[in-house]
C-alpha cells in the first residue's frame, strides 16, 4: 500500500486506514464480530495499520483492542484514540482505560476529541508523551465550523502532531486553510468521514464513473472519492468506518495506482457538483 510520511518523526503511514465509529460498537456478540475480523483481516493483508478509535463510540475501543490480541496484530497496527471528557483527573483516568481496552502498553497517537477541554488536556498528553506512554499528540473535529479553532490550536502549540478533520469532495473546505497550514507546521493529517456516513453514494447511486477515472485506476465511486482525498499532498491517511469486508476492500484498493493531479482533481469536482 502507498504511504505516507509523518512530518515530525518520518515514520511511515499507509494512506488508507480504519475508523471505528458505530461499526464496532457491537459488544460481544460474536456474529456481529465475524465481519469485523473480516475487516481487520483485509486492513492487514493490505498493509494498512491505522484504526481510529475513541471512549464516545461505546464498546469500539473493547472491541477493537479483542480483535487485534485474537489476530496477533499487536505489533502491526497504528492504534489511535482519543480523550472526550473535561477535567485533569477525569482525562488522565479516561486514557488509562482505554489503553487497558485496547490492550496497548503506549498508544501510538492520542488525540483530543473535538477540542473538548483542549487547554486542559494538552499538558497531560504532553507529560504522558514524555514519558512513553503515547507515541504522539493530536486534536480532532468532526465538522467545518471547528476548522478556525483547529486552526488557531495548530498555530498557538508548536507541539501537534496530528490533527483530524472532515473532508471529502463534498466538503472540501478544509483545502482553504487547516489543510495548507498543516503542510507548512509539519502536522500530520488523518481524514475522517471521507465518505460522508454513506452519503456520496446515495447522489451517484445509479451513475457511471466518468471515462477519466480509468486513468488514476478507479474501479468504483468509493475509490474515486477516496483518491480525490488523497490527491491532496497535506493528508497523510484516510480513516473510513467499515463493517462489510468487502467494502474495506474497495476502499483499501484505493491506495493503490496513480493518484488525481490537480487538473484531474478540478475535473472529479465537476463531476460531483454535476452529479
């Protein structure tokens, strides 16, 4: 699989990962793992290694941190949550468990999740980043209007590592400035919600791929919305939520052929706006 560079460290991204969110809040229930081992298998075999996790998604840490120890994976995947509650203390206890549901002894990447209590929270993770406990530091937002506040933490705190942000040819505003200010910071990108929950498909439902789309090896509308992100040189990894296996599949063949120049890139936005 194609990767991608960590600005800070030069360690290695695949560019396709997996997000966790409402796919594997599932619990014990081991038919509704069956296609969740799938899933990981897929991510596996593809070379892929980043899973995105957070204590807002109900048991997907749990789940997650079991079907990695099943596989074996410990040593191969990039585990990624986050801290989602206000206060020092509750923060520090919050990412305690979920290191302990995820199996992990460090977590590679902890992130503040939708700048909740960010101020608070960023001398823990730095402390905790010190001391081995986490590999690096980020900050998320799930939505556009959060872009000037991601923006200004990014430009304020020299010391982020991360920042995850939606974006997606249907909502390309993070290309105005969060995505040019990452670049020039040396702060990775992981892109959520690329695929809008769905909701791209259901506007191209019906439609044929564009004759061009051959040229940059797409064989499906999630491929071409996936290498329109990934087109984007600022964004280090993509992170859908999937629970069919053949899905991951679709998406994980994007990181694979030439990717959209610029000049492609302008055409699949008039695709989309036409669509």
């Amino acid at each position: 699989m194609m990767s991608r560079s960590i600005p800070r460290t030069g360690e290695k991204l695949p560019v396709i990962g997996l997000g966790t969110w409402q796919t594997f809040d599932v619990g014990a229930d081991e038919r509704a793992r069956a296609p969740l081992r799938q899933v990981l298998r897929h991510l596996l075999e593809a070379g892929g290694r980043v899973i995105d996790s957070s204590p807002m998604y109900g048991q997907a840490e749990a789940v997650t941190g079991d079907l990695v120890a099943t596989a074996g994976a410990q040593a191969k995947v990039f585990l990624a949550t986050k801290v989602w509650t206000s206060g020092r203390e509750a923060g520090i206890e919050q990412m305690r468990r979920s290191a302990t549901l995820l199996r992990a002894d460090a977590i590679d990447l902890m992130q503040i999740h939708n700048l909740v209590d960010w101020r608070t929270h960023l001398p823990t993770l730095r402390r905790m980043k010190a001391e081995g406990r986490i590999r690096y530091i980020g900050v998320t937002h799930y939505t556009p209007s959060a872009f000037d506040a991601l923006a200004d933490v990014i430009e304020r705190e020299g010391d982020i590592d991360f920042v995850q942000l939606c974006y997606s040819i249907a909502t390309p505003e993070a290309e105005q400035r969060l995505l040019p200010l990452a670049a020039g910071r040396g702060v990775a990108v992981l892109v959520n919600r690329p695929l809008e929950g769905g909701a791209l498909f259901r506007r191209v439902q019906g439609k044929p791929l564009p004759g061009f789309a051959a040229e940059i090896g797409c064989q499906n509308w999630a491929q071409f919305f996936l290498k329109y992100i990934l087109g984007h040189e600022a964004v280090t990894c993509v992170i859908p939520a999937s629970a069919v296996p053949s899905h991951i599949a679709d998406n994980l063949a994007a990181a694979g052929g030439p990717l959209p120049d610029a000049a492609q890139r302008r055409r699949m936005r008039t695709v989309w706006e036409d669509a």
